[in-house]
C-alpha cells in the first residue's frame, strides 16, 4: 500500500466516503466495479477543467493535479457515453463528469471536445487493504421497510431529455409549496451525481435533499432495474413518510432513457404519483412527449415547463394541441403553481384536445 500524497482532492460523486477512511493505493489487479475509488492523476485537460466536491464547492483542476475518482457509467446525450473498463487492462480513463465519475466514453455529443484524461495510479484503499467502493456506504437507512399510506404526496418531474428544464422545474414546485408554508423534501433518482439540482432545491426551501449517491451509486446509468426501484423506495421510506408533507422527485434525462423509461412502468412508482410535470425545450418536443407519455407509459402529466415555458410563441403553439397548464418555471406564479400541486389526484385526463 503507498500513501496518497497531500492535498488531493475528493469530488463529490464519492460522497459517502468519510476521508479518514481512505488510508492508501494499492495496484490494478482486477476489472473495475461501480463504485470502486482509484487514485489518479490528470495527464490531458479536456471538456472538464474542475472538480466538485462534497460541498458543492467547484475545484479548479490542472494538468498533473491528483485526486480520488469514482468509477461509474453516464448517459449524457449532451456530453458523453461512458462505460466503466471492462478488464484491468487501461492506461487511462475519461473524465465523464466534473463529480469525479471515471470511465471510458463511447461516444460524445458534437457541442463538447474530447474529455478530460486521467492516469489511474491505483485503487484507493482503507487500512486493511480492501478496495474502497461508495455502493457499501450508504448514508440512507430507512428505519422502516414496508411504506404506510397514505405518504407526502409526490410531485414527480419528468421530461423529453437532459436540459430540457427539470430541475428548474422541480426548483419551482419546492419554492412554490415552501413559500405556502408546506414541509417539503427533494430527490434525485436517477442520472450522474452532481450536487447542484438538489442543492437547487435545497436553497429553493427543500428541507431535507438527496439523490442516489447517497446510497452510493455514482451514477445510475445501467443499474439492475430492481436496483433503480431499489433507490426509489429506500428515499421513499427515507423522506417521505408524513403525508402532510411533499416529495419532489426528479428522474434524469428523457422518459425514453433506460432506467427513467423502467421507473415510470413501475407500480411502485406510479402508484406514488400525486402530480407529474414534464419538461421539454420546445413546443414541438413537448406534444411529442405527450405523446409518447400517453401511448407508452399511459400517463398524462398535471402541468407542463421546462425551457419551452420561457417562450410566448411555445406556450401559444402548445395551446393549440393541449389544455394542460403550462408554467414557467424562472419566472414562477408561485399561488398559480401551488393550486396545480395542491389540489386532490383526479383521474389522469385525456392529453390532446
């Protein structure tokens, strides 16, 4: 075992990990695994020049700077593809995500340059040797493990694809209820860890945050299906077991990507729902997501926002398909919102006029 030298960095995708855990490196011998640490060090400044770390304070990065990295997956449509390697066999790895999340990418998006390069120099260890991974860390422990209905009502925020509004939009439903005087609670649950949607919604009046690198998982992006409904339910029990209170969820990317596509055909997450809001960054995204909701997922959301909310012209054009209420959600009518949030579920409504 070698020592790590002083002052590297932990990002936050690791952040489960207590520092005083970490004692050392030991070599590469085996295939990574999800979660697993390795200490490594930047040999090429790429998309990504920074690092975020536990407190969502954002670390500027250099070239030969050293600091603990997490492996994991990401399915990023605007950014990158990555897998993690799959044999012990690797010179270098990418910097998928400024949370520290390690892999090799399989494909990028045009809008961004190639990613940063890492130099692996050994998985990180504890004292007695053992290769240190967030997934046996989890900071969630339900005190309960069955649910007791009725429970806060969950304001589900869903939508076309990343960037399409969601956190802006579940930033909105927290402020809205909060400044109502509701007990309000947020999550992500699915996606690549970044603290700053939930920390969002923290500063936005959430009084408690979390997403799913709370349980350990640096990112979601090809987890077992009974590992996504595993998050969900264990933040469910965690958070949201008063039913005066709600529960602001947010999944990643679009309802067509993997695990948020499994989450939203799973009756233990349907069967939650209070309210759905999709996002979407046109009109035209929008009806097609209302779409695709009603035809694959038999679903139809209570309201509609995200990016297209910003615009007159998409809200007119959405006007014209659809009576859903539309809600711009940076520049929210906060009593408007709370009356679409707060009143009772009535049966989901037909989509298209």
């Amino acid at each position: 075992m070698k020592k790590l030298d002083r002052g590297y960095r932990i990002p936050s995708a690791a952040y489960t990990i207590p520092r005083k855990l970490i004692k050392g490196y030991v070599p590469i011998d085996r295939a990574p695994k999800i979660g697993d640490l390795i200490y490594g060090q930047v040999t090429t400044l790429g998309q990504h020049s920074s690092l975020e770390n536990s407190q969502g304070r954002i670390h500027t990065i250099h070239q030969g700077t050293k600091a603990v990295f997490i492996f994991g997956n990401r399915y990023a449509p605007d950014y990158y593809e990555g897998l993690i390697p799959d044999s012990k066999d690797f010179e270098e790895v990418d910097l998928l995500a400024r949370s520290g999340v390690v892999g090799k990418v399989l494909s990028k998006s045009g809008k961004v340059i190639s990613p940063t390069s890492i130099k692996p120099l050994g998985y990180v260890c504890g004292a007695d040797g053992e290769i240190l991974n967030t997934k046996d860390f989890s900071i969630v422990k339900p005190k309960k493990v069955e649910k007791k209905f009725p429970r806060a009502k969950l304001i589900l925020v869903v939508g076309t694809a990343m960037n399409s509004g969601k956190s802006a939009a579940g930033t909105a439903c927290v402020y809205s209820l909060s400044v109502h005087e509701k007990e309000v609670r947020a999550s992500k649950v699915t996606g690549t860890a970044s603290l700053k949607d939930i920390l969002s919604m923290n500063d936005a009046g959430a009084t408690y945050y979390s997403d799913f690198s709370f349980l350990g998982y640096p990112s979601t992006y090809m987890i077992e299906e009974s590992e996504a409904t595993d998050i969900f339910n264990k933040l469910d029990l965690r958070y949201a077991n008063n039913k005066d209170n709600y529960w602001v969820v947010e999944f990643a990317d679009g309802i067509n990507q993997r695990e948020t596509a499994l989450l939203l055909q799973s009756p233990e997450v349907r069967e939650r729902i209070h309210k759905l809001i999709f996002c979407a960054a046109d009109s035209f995204g929008a009806i097609g997501g209302l779409e695709v909701l009603k035809t694959k997922f038999n679903l139809t959301p209570d309201a509609i926002s995200g990016v297209c909310s910003s615009s007159p012209l998409h809200i007119k054009e959405l006007s014209e398909y659809t009576n859903i209420p539309v809600f711009n959600s940076l520049s929210v009518n906060s009593e408007e919102l709370f009356k679409i949030l707060s009143t009772p579920r009535k049966p989901r409504r037909k989509t298209v006029k």
